[in-house]
C-alpha cells in the first residue's frame, strides 16, 4: 500500500495529538510515550536469529528474525561470515554475498564494500528482496559483495575482554568507527580477496565514518576505487526543525549523560525481541497505529508517501534499528551544536588524554583524494541541502553529484524505485570505473 500526500499529513496532525495519549492494544492500555522509550532502550535480552523463513515467530516468549544467510539464501544466493577483530578489541562480524543464480560467466574479482548507516547492519542491504536491493544487483552483475558491520550493532557486541553490559564497551561513537573499524574491515577484505582497491558505497552515517577514516587516514585514499555517498552526513550549517528540535531537548536535559549512566543506558536502539515485537504489532497493515509509525519515520527522514511501501515496515523493523551507542547520538549532537565536523569533544583534559591536543580533532577534508560521487535526496530532513552543497565545497575529488528530488534519507535503501532511480546509476559508474586503472 502506498499513500498520498494528504493522508501524510493528517498521520503527521493524528501523530501529535497520540504521542499524548494512551492506546488501548489487546485489552491493555499504554502510553504511546511508554512504547516510545521501550523502543528506544529496551532491556530485554537480545533477539534469536534463524536460517529458514519456516522458523520466524512472534509468539510472546519467542520473537525470531532471519539472520544474513536466511536472507540472502532465500533467493538463492551463497553467503559468507568473517571474522574481524580490531585494534582494540571489537569481534565484528562482516558478511559477503559469494555467488548469484542470475550471474553464470567468470567473476571479475571487483569488489564492493557496502557500509550502512547508524543502527544499520549488513542486514539493510538485503532486506527488500533479488532485482531490488544493491547487494543483490551487483551480485548478478558478478561484483564481489562485502557488507561491513561497525561495533555495537546487533552482529558486534562482543570483545576480547570487555562485555556489552560494562560501560566502557560504549564509549565510541563515528569516530573510533571511523579510524578502527573501517581500516580493520578494508585490510580484511582487500587481503582476503587479494585486490589493491574496493568500490566502497555508504549511506548516511556510513559517509561520515569514511570521511573521518580517509581525512585522518589519508594513505587509505589510494585503496578506494570510487565511494559512492547515499545521503551523506557530514556537515551540520543548517539542520532541520526536528533534528533541531531533538539536539535541544537534549542539550536542555539537565545531566542528560548521568541520568542515563545511573540507569546504565549506554546503548540506544538495540534490535530486541521487545523492538521487534513492537515494529511487527504497531506498525503493520490495518492498524490504527501504523500511522504513528510512519509518522515518525516521516518526521525524521522526510515524507515520500508515494515511494513508501507500508507493507514492508513491520519486516524492515524486524532488522532495523540495530543498536549503536549514545555516545555516537551525542556526538553528532556536538556537531550539530558547534556546526563542525570534528571529533567528539571530551572537554579540555579528555581531550588531552585521548587525542593529545586541548580541543577536538578537525575531520580535514581536502585529505580525501580519492574519486566521490555522491547522490542525496531533495526531500531528506536529516541532511539538507545545504549541508549537501558545503560538503560539495570541501571534497576535492567529487565526480557526480546528483539530487533524487522526492527522495527522503531512508528512501536511498527503501523506496519502492530505489533500484532503478539510484541503484542502476550506481552499477553504471562502476563500470564506467571499471575501465580504468
Ligand atoms: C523459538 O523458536 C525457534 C525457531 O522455531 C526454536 O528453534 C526455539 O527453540 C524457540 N525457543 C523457545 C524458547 O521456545
Ligand atoms: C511491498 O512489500 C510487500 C511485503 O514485503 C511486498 O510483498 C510487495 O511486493 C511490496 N510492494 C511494492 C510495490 O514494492
């Protein structure tokens, strides 16, 4: 079901009036604010995932979802686990796609490296299906497909030594991803596969961990081929009402940090058996609350009523959000404040202690050298426009920059379109590229 322009704003006015009041859901009644913050920081036990689509429940004491093999091999293509651990510590679990049944001729090796944004997984790139998600359409065009997990999402919460209930687990945000996690991925994946250089294609916060990388990293230019940059998130000129909104109530909060450290809330938007239970029963077709739902989807990313498949939602929240830390929310809070790119500000001794200069490290992006071709959405609340045109300024070597005019941010990984509006562009630049040495 899609939905036009007029009933979106009505779900907007509904959604105002809801976040108010109490919901009357099987007999029990609760606040909509209370599901809200179950959502945001549920203290559940983490989710089961499954191989085969036979064993998805959402019984009460059994919610299940299909891990990465369920998913890619429900269509029929191989998959692969690897195992990452980085310099300090963090098991990650990256995946690749390893063969497609509509590619039959001799693999050009080429490899893809895929990075989701914040409380993404590897999951993302796959969730719609064959002949429509990135993954998969450069799968059958022969491409070697990696998709990266970065620390603290639902596939890496473990450590050598620490576990995921101890505080110091969570203390990182974009930039420990940026400098740790993303080399660690890229070393892997180039000397597995023994390439010299990988396409590299980020949405969202999976652009501003490869511009952190590549700016404090800068020898790492030579080893990405091109990046492309779904809705890149660098800059924060101009924000809009509800990310301003948002960064406010959150500056006005008094010891924000410390209400949530005594409650030892380190982490936000973990994928749960409770997160999953909630997306499935709120949001799915022919519940009143599914407008609430889209609502706030809407209110975050922007509002694209014609190329959002309502359907989907309950299957897209049973992979995503995955969880990341508050650190990290905290930290694009900073930027947003201060309006520049740099690194999470520790104050003036933590900063000493952790980056060996007084004030924040200043993400210098005349340091990325290699080739970018970034695509953004007209309609994206999270990253406008005008955020877009100064990080145009800045990058050195932009070779494409193109606007998708209805798109909002999510749309770039679930617009109903999304494959042959941005998706075959991209394949096309990738063998413009592969040409070339
Ligand atoms: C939950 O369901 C899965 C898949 O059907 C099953 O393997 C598992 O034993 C169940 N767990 C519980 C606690 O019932
Ligand atoms: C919407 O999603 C449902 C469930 O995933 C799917 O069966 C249907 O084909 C989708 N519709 C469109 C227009 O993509």
């Amino acid at each position: 079901m899609t939905m036009n322009m007029k009933f979106a704003s009505f779900v907007f006015m509904l959604t105002v009036v809801l976040l108010e009041s109490k919901l009357n859901v099987h007999g029990q009644s609760i606040s909509i604010q209370k599901v809200l913050f179950n959502f945001m920081f549920p203290k559940d036990p983490h989710i089961v995932r499954v191989r085969k689509p036979e064993d998805i429940k959402t019984t009460m004491n059994n919610v299940t979802t299909l891990d990465f093999f369920g998913l890619v091999e429900k269509y029929g293509y191989s998959a692969e686990e690897h195992y990452v651990t980085t310099k300090d510590g963090y098991n990650l679990i990256i995946h690749r796609i390893s063969g497609s049944p509509f590619f039959k001729g001799q693999r050009t090796g080429k490899v893809v490296f895929l990075q989701t944004g914040l409380f993404g997984t590897s999951d993302c790139w796959v969730l719609i299906g064959a002949g429509k998600d990135l993954a998969f359409l450069l799968a059958d065009k022969g491409y070697d497909v990696w998709l990266g997990n970065v620390r603290g999402s639902s596939y890496c919460r473990s450590h050598v030594k620490l576990s995921p209930r101890n505080k110091k687990f969570w203390q990182f945000s974009f930039h420990e991803i940026g400098m740790i996690d993303l080399p660690a991925m890229i070393d892997y994946v180039l000397g597995y596969t023994k390439q010299k250089n990988l396409y590299y294609v980020g949405i969202s916060m999976g652009n501003t961990v490869l511009f952190t990388f590549l700016s404090i990293k800068p020898e790492y230019n030579a080893k990405i081929k091109l990046a492309v940059c779904l809705a890149p998130v660098a800059f924060w000129n101009e924000a809009s009402p509800t990310v301003q909104y948002v960064t406010n109530m959150l500056h006005n909060i008094k010891n924000f940090e410390e209400i949530l450290n005594s409650n030892e809330i380190y982490e936000v938007f973990a994928l749960t058996s409770t997160s999953i239970m909630i997306g499935r029963t709120l949001c799915a077709d022919n519940t009143i609350t599914q407008a609430i739902c889209v609502a706030l989807m809407f209110l975050m990313s922007g509002a694209n009523p014609a190329q959002l498949n309502t359907t989907a939602m309950p299957e897209i929240l049973s992979y995503y959000p995955a969880g990341s830390s508050v650190q990290t929310i905290l930290h694009y809070k900073q930027n947003i404040i201060t309006k520049k790119f740099q690194s999470y500000d520790y104050g003036y001794i933590g900063n000493y202690k952790q980056y060996k200069q007084a004030t924040p490290i200043t993400y210098d992006l005349d340091k990325i050298t290699a080739p970018v071709a970034i695509f953004y959405g007209g309609n994206d609340l999270l990253v406008l426009k005008s955020t877009i045109f100064e990080l145009y300024k800045r990058l050195p070597n932009v070779v494409l920059l193109e606007e998708q005019k209805s798109f909002t941010h999510l749309d770039f990984i679930i617009a109903i379109d999304v494959n042959t509006l941005v998706y075959s562009r991209v394949i096309k630049l990738f063998q413009e590229f592969d040409n070339k040495t």
